[in-house]
C-alpha cells in the first residue's frame, strides 16, 4: 500500500516537474502524462492503459496513464488547457467534454481554442435499447406508438446533457415525435431501471449493455452508428430507418495544451497510429466494445468542430442547458 | 442440489495458495485499515485497485473483497476501544460499545463484535449462492416510487437513532439534507449550491464528511484532553462473551443478518444503513431499550453483524446483473471491467471459476478474520497503545493519504479538514453527527426517486401508495411514527387524567 501511495506521490510529482521544466530539445525526454479525466477502471481509462504500452514503445519514451477525475471529467480538461505546452501532459478528450460545452455556456474551457489536437483513438457505438421482453419489437413500433400516443413513452439516459441524453433528442426531433425524458444518475442506474421494466428504453453507448444484450435481458431497436454494427447485424440504423441526421457516437482523442509544438504533435501521433494498426490492440480494443477509429491532428480538428456545431444546435433545438 | 455443487468448484478455486495468500492479504489489510481511524476501505481499495492489473482477475477480486468485509471486523476494535469508528459502517458501534469498554467489559464487547460478524458474514455467503439468480430479480422491481418510499423509511429511522433532543437530530439531519443537495441535480442538470466552484459539480463527497466529522474531531478534541489512556483494558480472557451475552446478542445477530444482507442488496443501502437500521430495530424491539446507550451488548452485536452481512449482500446486484450499488462495490466492478469482464447475468455462467470461487473465499476469509481478531486482538490493540503523541499525527497523516487518495483532490483535503473543525464544534455542543451523515447519503436518492417517479407517473403522487412495495413502505414509515408517538400520547392521556 505504501508503494503505491509513493506511485501517487510520484506522478503528481512529475505532473510539476513537468511543469517547471519546459523547452525540451528532443521530446520526449521525460516520462508524459496521459491524464484521464476520469477515476482508474471507468471507460476511458482502460482504454487508455489498454494502449499504454504500445504507445510507450512506439513513441520511443514512457507514457503514464495519470487520472485526474472530477465534476465529469471536466477538472481534467480545465487543467491541461491552463497546463505548458511542452508535451508532457495530453489529455484524453470525449465527446462529452464537447457536449458540456454544447449545453453549458460557462464550461471553464473552449475544445477548439485550448487544445491542439493530435489524433482521434477510438469511437463507441451508442444504441437504442428495451426491455428483452418489451412489447416493441423494431424501432419502427416504438415510433409508431410515440406517434399516436405522445408523451406517454419515458425514456431513460445516464444524465443531463449526457451522450444517452443528446442522442435521444437528436432521435426525437428527426422522427417528430415526443416522449419523457427521465435522467438518472449515471448509466448503472439507468440500465436497472430498463431491467426492472420503470422505463420503456434507454439510449446510451454499447459497451454499457453488451452483457445484457448478449443474455437477451435487453434488445437493441437500433444504432446510432452510420452502417450496421458488424458484431450485431440484424440491427437497423437510424438513417437507413429514414432519419439520416441520427448519426452519433462517443470518441475519445489525445489533444494537448494549445501552443504545443507541431513537432511534438506529429510524433505523438505517429506511434499513436502506429498502435492502432496493431491488429491486437484492434482485437483488444473490440473485447472492451470500442473500435479503433484514428484520425491525424487537421481531419480530427476538423472533426471537432463539425461535433461541437452539431452538438449546439441540439441544444439549442432541445433546450439542453446545464449550469 | 446444485448449490452445494456450485460451492465446492468455489472452493476448489479459493484453495489454490496463490488464492489463499491473496485472500490473506485482503482481510489483513482490511483488518488494518479498519483498525486505524480515518482510512476506510474505499480510500484502501482506491490505493491498491492498480496493482490488481497484475494478477488474475479472480484473485483480484478475491482480495478486494476481503479488504471490503474485513474492514467490517477491524472497524468495530476501533469504535469500541476509543470512540473512534475505524470506519464509517462502524459508528453505530460506538455508542455502545464504548460504553461496554468503559464498564469493563471491553473484551465481551470485542468478542461478541467478532462472532457476530463471522455468523452474520458465514450465513451470509450461503444466503448469496443460494440466493443471488433470484434476489436480482427481486432488486430490479424497485422502481424510482420504490426507491422513493424506501428513503422515507430511511429518512424515519433516523428519527429513531435520535439520542437526547429530537430538535438537535433534526438540524443535523436537515443539515446534512441540504449538503447533500450541493452539485449538479440529476433532473435539471443545473448546479446547486456550488458558488461558482465547479470542482463542486460533483457534490461534496462523503468520505471527507466522514473523514472530518469522525476522524479528524475526534483528533482535535484529544488534543486538548489532558489524556488518561482512554483505550479500555482487554483482557484476553475475558474476551468469551458469558452466557447471558450470548442469550441477549443471538436474536440481534440473527435479525442483524437478514436484515444487512437485505439492506446490502439495494443500491444506497449498504453496511452503513444497516448498522443503523439494525440498532434502530434492536432498540425498539428491546425489552430494556433504556439500556441502550449505556452499553447495552445486543447494541453491539446487531449492528456490526448487520454491516458484515450488508457487504455479502452487495455483492449481489454486482455479480448478477453487473450494477454496483455503493462507491465501493463501484471499484470492484473497474476492477473487473480492466480484467475484459464485463460483469452481468452471463459472469456466472461464463465465469463460475471467479464468481463462485469470490463466494467461497468469502467464507475462507471470515474464518481467517475470526483468528486475526480473536486470539490476536492484543496485536491490533497494540496499534492503538501507541503514544497519542505519535499515533495522532499518524491519523491524521494517514486521513490526509486516504482522503486525497480516493479522488487525487486537494478540494476533497480541505472539506475534510473543515469537516473537521467543524466535527469539533459539534462534540463540544452535543449535536450527533450520524444523522447528518445518513441524511446526506439519503437526500439525494430521496429527491431523485421521488422526481424521476413525478415524471414517469406524469406526477401523480398517488403511485407510492398503490403499488404493493412502496405502500408497505409507507405503511411501515407510518407505524415507526405511531409507534414513536405512543409513549407521548400515553403520557399526555395520563397527564390529562391526572389533571381532569
């Protein structure tokens, strides 16, 4: 126990040694933190640890999964967009950093202009799921149902403003129809409710359900994603329903404190797409529910932008506000 | 039977050394942090979770579970001895275990503490095996209304817990109602009295609360103490509960077990409430409740049966259809989610080796904790007998470790130092502090339930009494009222008599 505290002590040492030493001639020359916003054994941090040690050998220098957790991830980002650009500390951004800033306009930090971003890891299909035994049986009876008896339906997310909520609103405006949303306090809770039959379906990503799909406890109705899933094909999309704008997944991507040298950005991303090439850390990637999705520094740039605007006008169209 | 079947695969996997020393190591660490104020075993769970990346997944969780119950044993040595819970589930213990200490009879108390939490946690792992399949169903019928009115239940038994004035519990517990309301509401999304500080989106945790309330007052009063050794004498011998202990502590023990291992399975429940909620019960149905508070042994035996049983039985919704319900069962599910195991209803299937082999270790490892804590209570006590000088520094040293641990916040270190002095203030004016501890973990569930229940019923209030759970909820909330009431109507029909 003790050595593991030293380990606490340790990383948050290095955290200000990093922060004391910068202008570094050939990056890296010290170990570089990967801070996860998130506590050790959520999502996004076994994703990361998942890759560590590929990156670590590509990159030629150690890389530390570091968790900095708190208020939703948010602590983490605030952190390394004030943190010195020299490389040492990258963050692990999702898209529900980019959905917070979407729904709160006083987010203590701006995903296009704090951080540099250098590549995109992973994506994480997000689904429409019911009870096993519900008595909708394809997307298109819950639709029509939604239709003739509005606001009778009570849909469940894993919180306000979370990726559940918006891919849910973003489903009710394209089909025109109304239900009730019911937030719960994340995930976990959400996905008893729908066991136990208190609500009638729940959006929210894959991994979260895979067991209880596989079991039959719970039926996906349909995928956010823009083609069938390869691991569950009998499941419609919503845009081959006829609702192209439903298109929705949750990311994860490395960015780095604005400034950030483009050199130390380019070669970040060179072992980060070296790693997921590996075949085994796309099998290894596939087990926990994700899939390896990479994009180099300008397309996920590119492709921050185009989430948060759409992520603004779901808000917006929907009234999603935090505060 | 395919029970027994199922349990002797466990222990084929419990057995193997590699198993057995990981067991060991749990329990020992859990025993020693239970011990030691301040540090519970969230925080020591939070600080071994990386290192379990390394070993088998079955081993892993066959040592985090022991550091969980055995914390649950060390606990009670610390509440009893010094006044002090060694953590939070423990503070019930306190009252009359102390007590005990003070007349003597510290080594009974221990005793009995001891026994009853290898009962409780022994009936407790065949309880599981036999009942896991069925209990998650049962589980999973409480809706956003059930939930609901189990808190109103909850929220009444604290009136129950209540010692000296009811005005005093009151305040506390509004108190910690409205701390509980900090952060981000779950319904609306907004913030709540957070005052710009959005490191507080997340709440004000409850560990600094405990932390500060329990640990770090209790320092500071000591401080100014002129110290006698407060730590009661054991003597070893002494340390078989008599005859008439045992007479007075078996019904405690056994209504302690059903009713941990009940209140363990829901989400919110947990080895806290249930130690309360047992000493609540035992009181009431005491035939000398006035005994309690001044060391009344079923007040020790009830409850920290209860919070060992509750640790077996919130392994249940975890195991089963994979949904931790409390902070640390949350970690043992990360624990297992890094291994590739994503629990639910297929682990057990899948998996047998780690579910049943978790499950039979769980008996392995209360009998070890019954020699770590019997024959050896003279070695942890000796922890405690270190100078004050040197052993409070350590507490609080090991406070600040525990509570910056959990979530790497500096935010969290000062809540639980101001939590402290606060602690302080609240000792030296006699204010109980549990119920502002209770009312905080049951606040919010309360608010939630009750809204998310409004939005699905399109608030119509009337769901809570007419569905079967919840209405024998209410009823129940209502008779515990009642039943307060009529010693006061009582008196008053005699007071109008005498008067007429």
């Amino acid at each position: 126990m003790r050595k593991i505290a030293w380990m606490g002590f340790l990383g948050v040492a290095g955290l200000l040694g990093a922060a004391l030493a910068a202008g570094a001639a050939e990056w890296p020359e010290k170990p570089v933190n990967l801070v996860v916003g998130f506590a050790a054994g959520g999502e996004t941090d076994i994703v990361v640890r998942a890759l560590n040690d590929k990156i670590s050998a590509n990159l030629g220098g150690q890389t530390v999964v570091l968790n900095k957790p708190g208020s939703g991830g948010l602590l983490a980002a605030q952190t390394i967009a004030n943190s010195p650009p020299d490389g040492y500390n990258l963050l692990v951004l999702s898209l529900s950093h980019v959905l917070r800033q979407a729904a709160d306009e006083k987010t203590p930090f701006n995903v296009l202009t704090d951080f540099e971003p250098i590549s995109r890891i992973v994506t994480q299909p997000i689904v429409l799921a019911v009870k096993g035994d519900s008595r909708f049986r394809t997307i298109d009876e819950l639709i029509a149902h939604a239709r003739a008896n509005p606001n009778t339906l009570n849909f469940g997310s894993p919180g306000v403003g979370s990726l559940g909520h918006f891919s849910g609103e973003l489903f009710k405006s394209a089909a025109r129809i109304q239900f009730k949303h019911v937030p719960f306090q994340g995930s976990a809770p959400g996905v008893t409710a729908l066991l136990g039959g208190h609500i009638d379906f729940l959006v929210t990503a894959l991994p979260a359900i895979t067991g209880k799909v596989a079991s039959g406890d719970l039926r996906v109705l349909a995928s956010y994603a823009d083609r069938r899933l390869p691991e569950m094909a009998a499941v419609p999309t919503f845009a081959e329903k006829g609702y192209p704008a439903v298109v929705m997944s949750g990311w994860f991507a490395f960015v780095a404190p604005a400034k950030t040298p483009p050199a130390v950005i380019q070669k970040m991303d060179r072992a980060v797409a070296k790693t997921l090439g590996d075949p085994a850390v796309v099998e290894a990637l596939g087990k926990l529910g994700f899939n390896a999705a990479h994009l180099g520094p300008a397309d996920l740039k590119a492709f921050i932008e185009s989430e948060l605007k759409r992520a603004s006008e779901i808000a917006k169209k929907e009234n999603i506000v935090i505060q | 039977m395919e029970v027994i079947g199922n349990l002797l695969q466990g222990f084929g996997v419990a057995l193997q050394p590699m198993n057995l020393l990981f067991c060991f190591v749990g329990v020992f660490v859990g025993t020693l942090i239970g011990v030691l104020p301040g540090i519970g075993p969230l925080g020591a769970i939070a600080l071994l979770l990386p290192s379990t990346f390394y070993i088998p997944a079955e081993s892993a969780l066959i040592m985090l579970a022991g550091i969980y119950y055995g914390a649950m044993y060390g606990g009670s040595t610390t509440s009893i001895l010094v006044n002090i819970p060694g953590e939070a589930a423990s503070v019930v213990t306190c009252i009359d275990g102390h007590q005990m200490a003070k007349q003597g009879r510290a080594g009974a108390a221990l005793g009995i503490a001891a026994c009853g939490s290898f009962i409780g946690g022994s009936i407790t792992v065949f309880l599981l095996a036999l009942l896991a399949p069925p209990l998650a169903r049962l589980a999973l019928t409480f809706g956003p209304p059930e939930y609901f009115s189990l808190m109103v239940l909850g929220l009444c038994i604290l009136v129950y817990l209540a010692n000296g004035p009811i005005s005093k519990a009151l305040v506390m517990a509004a108190l910690g109602i409205v701390l509980g309301i900090v952060g981000t509401d779950t319904i609306s999304g907004r913030s709540r009295f957070t005052f710009g500080f959005f490191e507080l989106d997340d709440g004000i945790g409850i560990i600094p609360v405990v932390m500060g309330l329990f640990g770090v007052s209790e320092v500071l009063l000591n401080v100014e103490r002129k110290m006698e050794r407060s730590i009661a004498a054991v003597k070893l011998k002494g340390l078989l509960p008599t005859r008439q202990d045992w007479k007075e502590s078996l019904g405690p023990i056994f209504r302690g077990t059903f009713l941990g291992f009940f209140l363990g399975i829901l989400p919110g429940g947990g080895a806290i409430l249930s130690s309360f909620a047992s000493y609540a019960m035992e009181k009431k149905l005491s035939p000398r409740p006035e005994a309690f508070g001044r060391g009344a042994i079923a007040g020790v035996a009830g409850p920290e049966t209860a919070n060992n049983a509750a640790t077996g039985g919130a392994f249940i919704p975890l195991l089963t259809i994979g949904i931790p319900t409390n902070a640390v069962m949350a970690l043992m599910l990360g624990a297992l989610v890094i291994h590739g195991l994503q629990p639910g209803p297929l682990i057990m299937k899948e998996q047998p080796a780690l579910f049943w082999g978790t499950i039979a270790s769980m008996y392995l490892g209360n009998g070890m904790l019954l020699l770590l804590n019997l024959p050896f209570i003279g070695l942890w006590v000796q922890i405690l007998k270190v100078r004050y000088t040197l052993l409070f520094p350590y507490i609080l040293l090991f406070c600040l470790i525990g509570v910056f641990g959990v979530n790497y916040s500096l935010l969290d270190t000062w809540l639980m130092l101001g939590f402290g002095v606060f602690g302080y203030l609240l000792r030296k004016l006699d204010y109980e502090m549990a119920p502002l501890v209770l009312a905080m973990i049951l606040g919010p569930l309360f608010e939630n339930a009750l809204r998310q229940s409004l939005i699905i019923f399109n608030g119509n209030p009337l769901v809570f009494f007419t569905r079967p759970i919840s209405g024998a909820f209410l009823a129940g909330s209502l008779l515990l009222l009642l039943s307060n009431l009529l010693p006061w109507m009582r008196s008053r029909k005699k007071y109008l008599a005498d008067n007429d």
